[in-house]
C-alpha cells in the first residue's frame, strides 16, 4: 500500500523522467519515446507494456507541439505527409496487433531486445542529420509528377529559397510502412526511420524530411494509441506523468538546441542513447533467461559497447564530413 | 486557387489541442490526489504501476469519458486529456480533407480518405 506521499513521489519521478525523455529526444532528434520506455523499464521496473502505451501517447503530444511551430514556418510539406500516412498507419495497425501477439504469448523479452536494436540504429541517421546537407538536385520521375511531390521553402541558414522533387514515392511508402510497424510495435515515433524513407528513398531536403516527419509521426501515433486503448496498455497515472513531462522536456530540449553552438555536446546525447540500447538488449536477454547477467554487470557491458559505438559512429562521421569537403570543392572548381 | 491557408490552420489547432489536453490531465491528476479516489479505486490502487491488472486503459469505458469528466472524476478526466491528444493530429487530416476538395486536388482526397480510414478501423474495428 502506497500513502499519500508515496503516490504523489512517484508520480514526480515519472514525470521528471518523462522531462529527461523529452529533453534528450528533442536534442538527439529521436524523440522523446524512444528514451522514455528504457528509462520506465529499466530505472522503474514498469511492465514493458505500460512503457510502451505511455511513450505512445507522449509521442503524439511533442509531435503535435512542435509541428505546430514547423508547420507555420512552412517547411513541413503537409501533402508529402499526409500521401504518406497511408502506409505508416496501415504499418501502425499491423505493428500493434504484432505487439498483442507477442504479449499474449509470453515474447516480450523479445520486443526488449528489438528496441534496443532499433535504438542503436536510429544512432546513424540522427548523427548524419547533424550534417544537414542539401541532396544532389534530380530531376523528378513519374511519381514526381503524379503525386505531386515538388515543393520550396525559405531556408533561413542558407538565406534562400530552395526548390525540391520529391521521387521514388512507391519507395517512401515501403519505408514508411515499416517505420509505422516499428512505432506501433515498440511505441516509439520511429521518426529515424521516417527521415529514411524521405530522404534516401525520395531524395528530399532535410529540414523538410525532419519536420514532416515530426507532423506524421503524431497521426501514425494516434493510430497505435487507439488500438493500445482497448488493448489495455496505457495506465492512466503513468500516462499522465509521461504526458506532461515529456512535453515540458521537448520545449526546453527545442530552446536549449537553438543555444548549443558546439556540437560535440550532442556526442554525450548520443552515448547516452547506446548505453540505453545495450541496456535493452541485455534486459531482454535476462527476461528470456538464456543468460542471467548480475545488473551490475550489465550497466559495465553497456557502458563498455556504448563507448565502442560512439566511436565507430564519430568516425562514420568524420568520413562523411570528409565526402562533404571532397563534393564542395570539387564543385567550387 | 488556394482558399485557405491550410498551414495555419493546422498550425492553431495542433496547438490548442495540445494545450487543452494538457489542461484536461493536470486538472485529472490534481483531482486524483486531492479526493485520494476516482472511479472507484483508491489513491494507492490508481498509483500501483507495477499491476496490470487494477487499473488499465481497456477497462474505462469511453462511454462515461464525458460524464465521468463532468463529474470531476480523475481518471476520467486524464483519459479525456489523453483522447484529445489521439484526436489531435486526426484533425490534421481533417483539414488537409477541406483544402485538397477545395483545391480540386481529388487524388489527395482520396490519399486522406484512406488515411482517416486507417484510423477509424483502428479505433472502432480492432477495438
């Protein structure tokens, strides 16, 4: 039994957690779900289920929050979105009804270990999102023309308008489908996967890719939640901790960003974000039973091959910096 | 022809129901700790998070979601704050709806038809 002191603690520490979440998410670009459901599970010991219907619905309150500020501007491309949205919530409904499945037949340490392999590999394209860098202008196909995917937008860094073709929309769609399996079945935006299929599969400019996906990832969000809702994964008191804290975490992440100038400060962000991975992985291990590893233990492992990570993704980096260099003076010849 | 401005529009709603949901779940949590009760669990029982059995989504019925609230119910009242949430970005789609008929643009139409759906079949069908 919990007194009334106790109840209204542990609803503070969920909701700090839900700040740190939101805080990380909005500076690492992952979004603040995809913190939220270690830290719930791993720091709290909450069932998995309920970490991953809270992180659901906090994902549509920080999508929401700042798409609105993205869409005003004018970058997001709401029509891309919304074509694209017909995969990612189908992607959605599938995802969530593989999650009941799991529940219902005793996998869950499996949905540990998948998250904490999505984790690791949403690092990559969030480290290349630093980079921001224009795609190579193409020439639009078919798909340009018939689903309309061209668009421009004032990009305030480079001072000018810049005009973009969308292409490969069949592609996008595929890409998207998966990342709306990954968001319903782990309850995470999966905005990485989203800035994947529209920028490698359809080729288009960053800021637009990162803020559309922001606006799509609250629809396809709201799609899993629904079903989450009558599945009985969302605990109202721990929803309304997340919810809030989450939320108050992404504004101050999305101040503070705004102020960090140096950005190796994002590489504490990132080991941070693989030693939760790790964690993950090895807490799905442990619930399989197929090694039992002392917790002690564990958090040595994670920090160990998080570090390993982070020093494989700095010179993934520098590699691609380098590509970037090599492309701009060869072009300024 | 652009009637419009679509982007602006969808700008102020994401925001007020962001902003209202808010509302709706910090009123719901202050009320669950200063009546120390709601829907008939105690203050100790709503704040169990290790059980999933005592208190779950899937046993508030959404029918009561507007009563319940008007009664000042904490749980009740976080649950509608959270439904808001879920309708948010669904009003999105919406008014992409309004704009593409306007535009004539019937291709977008029908993408955004199937997109709400998705939705409706994942709310009313699975659940």
């Amino acid at each position: 039994m919990l007194t009334e002191i106790q109840a209204i603690l542990e609803f503070f520490y969920i909701f700090v957690a839900g700040i740190f979440a939101g805080l990380l998410g909005a500076m690492t670009g992952l979004g603040g779900g995809t913190v939220l459901v270690p830290v719930l599970t791993i720091f709290f010991q909450i069932p998995l289920i309920f970490a991953i219907g809270a992180s659901l619905i906090s994902t549509i309150a920080t999508s929401a929050g700042s798409a609105s500020a993205y869409t005003k501007q004018k970058i997001a491309n709401v029509k891309i979105g919304i074509g694209l949205e017909m995969s990612t919530t189908a992607g959605a409904i599938v995802g969530t009804l593989t999650l009941a499945y799991f529940n219902g037949h005793d996998l869950l340490w499996a949905i540990y270990i998948l998250f904490g392999v999505v984790l690791l590999f949403s690092l990559i394209p969030s480290v290349k999102k630093t980079l921001a860098e224009l795609p190579p202008p193409m020439d639009g196909d078919w798909t340009t023309r018939f689903f309309q995917l061209h668009g421009s937008y004032y990009d305030q860094r480079l001072k000018k308008t810049v005009d973009y073709n969308g292409i490969r929309w069949w592609a996008g769609e595929i890409v998207m489908f998966f990342a709306g399996f990954i968001s319903g079945l782990l309850g995470i935006g999966s905005g990485a996967l989203k800035v994947l299929g529209m920028d490698w599969a359809m080729n288009l400019p960053m800021k637009v890719t990162t803020t559309t996906s922001n606006f799509m990832i609250g629809i396809t969000a709201a799609t899993g939640s629904s079903i989450y809702w009558h599945l009985g994964y969302i605990q109202p008191f721990i929803a309304a901790a997340t919810a809030i804290g989450v939320l108050l975490g992404a504004f101050l992440g999305a101040k503070l960003l705004v102020k960090i100038t140096n950005s190796n400060i994002r590489w504490l962000f990132f080991s941070i974000l693989s030693f939760l991975g790790v964690e993950m992985i090895l807490e799905g291990l442990n619930a399989n039973h197929s090694v039992i590893i002392p917790s002690i233990v564990m958090v040595f492992i994670s920090i160990g091959s998080s570090v390993m990570v982070i020093v494989l993704l700095w010179f993934y980096v520098r590699k691609l910096r380098k590509d970037v260099l090599r492309r701009t003076r060869s072009e300024g010849k | 022809m652009k009637s419009f401005d679509q982007e602006s529009v969808t700008s102020v709603i994401l925001k007020s129901g962001v902003l209202l949901s808010l509302f709706l779940i910090v009123l719901g949590t202050l009320m669950i700790f200063i009546m120390k009760h709601a829907d008939n669990l105690t203050l100790s029982q709503i704040a169990d998070i290790y059980s999933t059995t005592i208190i779950n989504s899937s046993q508030i019925s959404l029918g009561d979601l507007l009563s319940g609230s008007l009664s000042l119910d904490g749980i009740y009242l976080i649950s509608l704050g959270l439904w808001v949430l879920i309708f948010t970005p669904i009003s999105v789609v919406f008014v992409g709806i309004i704009d593409f008929e306007l535009q004539k643009n019937y291709r977008y139409v029908i993408m955004a038809l199937v997109v709400l759906f998705n939705l409706f079949f994942a709310m009313l069908v699975i659940g």
